[in-house]
C-alpha cells in the first residue's frame, strides 16, 4: 500500500481533521464483505508471550479462531474444539494437551468447559 492513501486529511492549523486524503484507503481496508474475520491487535503480535510462544500453541490459537469464525463469532466462549480438530489443524496427538496447556498460561484462549472421553 502506498503511503499516500494512508495520509489525513489536514485543517487549516495543520492539524488532522481523522477523515483520510484518499477515499479510496477506506474502501480499501473495510471489512471483508461475505467473510469471517478476526482481529489482531498490534499489541498482541508484538507482546513477549505471542513471540514466545511455540508452534504448537500458535496452531492451538489458529483453530479456535477458526472454529470462531466459523460460529460468525458470535458462539465466543462456546466453541467446541476436539482434539480430532487440533490433530487436523497439524498438532500431534501427543502434544496436544501442552500446546492447550501454553496457550492457557499465555492468556490467548480460556477453557470454559473441560471436555471428556468418547
């Protein structure tokens, strides 16, 4: 993206009036019409925890997302994700239960319903 879009537009004393120069940098970055989205803040990719974090607990992250966007996140605290679903996503069986673990202790996911066998 060229930075010129990104640009505000300017009162009379300088100062940005929050409106864009170019009308086209809102058409731009609007929401995906017809399709699921998340955010991601700045703040989170760039704080220690999201850069520590392994790649197991990063594919944990991905598909609760995916599960979220999948609710049209509108099911936020009553997702149900399988270990089927972590196995699929490219997690190891056996390294499932840490990847939750660290994900847990990280802050990016909450369990609200522990699941059973079978």
């Amino acid at each position: 993206m060229s930075t010129h879009l990104a640009r505000r537009k300017a009162d009379a004393t300088g100062r940005s009036t929050g409106k864009f120069a170019d009308p086209r940098f809102k058409k731009l970055n609007a929401v995906p019409q017809g399709q699921a989205f998340l955010w991601l803040t700045r703040d989170m990719v760039e704080s220690p925890a999201w850069r520590a974090m392994s790649q197991n607990a990063r594919l944990v992250i991905d598909r609760v997302c995916v599960e979220h966007m999948g609710h049209g996140g509108g099911q936020n605290g009553f997702l149900p994700v399988t270990y089927d679903d972590f196995e699929n996503a490219g997690i190891r069986r056996g390294s499932i239960r840490r990847a939750i673990a660290e994900a847990l202790a990280l802050g990016f996911v909450q369990m609200t319903q522990k699941g059973t066998r079978g």
